[in-house]
C-alpha cells in the first residue's frame, strides 16, 4: 500500500485500467495548449509510452512521495484522460474542489508538522478577495484544443478578465501539491484520475510577487474556470502582471480569450520544488 505521511494507507489501484493524455500538453508553462488528437499515431505512442511508464511506477507505489511531475503525469493515466476529452466543470463541480481544497488544508494544518516560524505555510489560499471573471468555460471548435474559456460580455481594453483571488490555491511545498492531487485521486469510492490531472495540468510555477520580502518560486493552482485558459501568440490578455490578467484590446461577448504562459509561469521550475 502507499503510505501517506501520517501513517496511513493509501489506497491501492491494481485493478483499475490506466487512462491517458497528452505528454507534451501541459501547464508547467502551458495549460490547454496544442492538443494530441485521440486516434492519431502521435497520441497512440504518447499513450502506450505513458503507459509503460506507468507499470513501472505501480510496482513501486512505496515510492509515490518521490513522483515528480511526469511520474505523476504517468500514474494518473493523464495523457488517455485528456485524449478521451474531459468535461467542463458546473458551479457545483467546482464548489466541490475548492470545498475538498478546504478539507485538506486543515488537514494539513493540523495533522503535519508545525511550519516553523518565519518559514512560509505549506499552502494557501491567494487571498480573501472573491472575485467573478467576466468569462466561461467552452470546448473550442478547433481540433488542436479541448477546452479554454471566453468572453461573457464585452471587455474593454484595460479591463480585469481574472486575478489571482480565494479561488487560486499556493502550495510552498512540492510534496504538499503531490498530496493534494492523490487526495483528489482518492477521495471518492472510485478513482478520480481526471480531475487530478486537471488540476496536475492546470498549475504552473512562478514567483509569488506578493510575498514582503524574497519572492519564492510557488505552485499556483486556479481551482476555478480560469484554469481553462488557452496559450497562443494572439493574446488579447496581459497575464501575470501583478495579481490581475487585464485586457490587451476591446474583446467581443463569445471571444476565446488567450494569454502567453511564459510571460509569467516557469515550466522549468518543477524540479526546484522536489517535482
């Protein structure tokens, strides 16, 4: 059995068939990005590669606190969830995964080790603020994308689209996010490899820009439908300055919105937070 870092038991998954997703369509810089196309020889490969890699991890599910990020890529089957298509999330379904956010972080609060004085909690929520992005959540028409989010009205230029807010989660600490996403897994009676792997697919790293003093590499987690949010050359939104994504032009009421992802996220920063 895995173990979790208070002892208990994990449950074991031998006998669920592994899914899969897109290896290289990811938000460790890029979320919704360039989509496999289930069926085709590339997706077929990614598939069966994943899956190889995934066995290897099952005869060791001892080690799961060392997964790092494609190990957990791997483990959850992410590349078949994705190809399969995944669903958009209702106001119920998203009220659920913060609400199960919430658990967890008390969780870890109280059942972990005390975080040391002048050290930085192991997660968080951004802030108090509540915010509601002038947005929703579609499947796009192109066959290079699944989901990603646009306009509900008219946004004007120089408009707040999104903001980090009590919506997006930090985690610290890499061991504390890979937690979070195998709670998800197994906090129903039947393993949840998709909504891990969106969240796994929707976070990315970068500086966490309000912190006083040193700015540390985080993990930030949008557990809302900004998560959706497509990366392209086109961007009509300004993402990653400051706490606030703002409109680059005038954005017409059903327009896909779009931002660059390396303008703020480091997807080569996995490693630094032990993933």
């Amino acid at each position: 059995l895995l173990e979790r870092e208070d002892g208990l038991p994990l449950r074991q998954e031998k006998d669920v068939a592994p899914k899969e997703e897109n290896l290289r369509n990811h938000r460790s810089g890029h979320k919704q990005s360039s989509k496999l196309l289930k069926g085709d020889s590339k997706w077929a490969a990614e598939v069966k590669e994943e899956e190889r890699r995934r066995n290897i991890l099952l005869t060791k599910p001892h080690r799961w606190h060392t997964f790092n990020y494609w190990d957990l890529h791997a483990y959850f089957s992410c590349t078949l969830e994705f190809g399969n298509g995944r669903p958009l999330y209702n106001s119920t379904q998203w009220m659920r995964l913060r609400d199960y956010y919430n658990h967890f972080a008390l969780r870890d609060a109280t059942e972990e080790a005390a975080v040391q004085d002048g050290q930085m909690n192991r997660t968080f929520k951004y802030s108090d603020e509540v915010f509601d992005p002038p947005v929703e959540g579609f499947h796009s028409s192109s066959k290079f994308k699944g989901r990603s989010i646009r306009a509900k009205r008219n946004i004007a230029l120089g408009e707040v689209v999104n903001k980090n807010c009590n919506n997006t989660v930090i985690f610290s600490n890499g061991h504390t996010f890979r937690k979070f996403l195998f709670g998800i897994y197994q906090r129903r009676s039947e393993f949840d490899a998709g909504t891990a792997c969106d969240v796994l697919k929707w976070s990315w790293i970068q500086k966490l820009e309000n912190a006083q003093d040193v700015k540390p590499m985080v993990i930030f987690s949008p557990l809302d439908v900004s998560g959706l949010t497509n990366d392209g050359r086109d961007a009509n939104m300004d993402c990653g300055v400051g706490d606030e994504d703002i409109a680059k032009r005038d954005i017409v009421k059903g327009e896909e919105i779009i931002c660059h992802y390396l303008d703020f996220a480091s997807p080569a920063s996995w490693p630094q937070l032990g993933l």
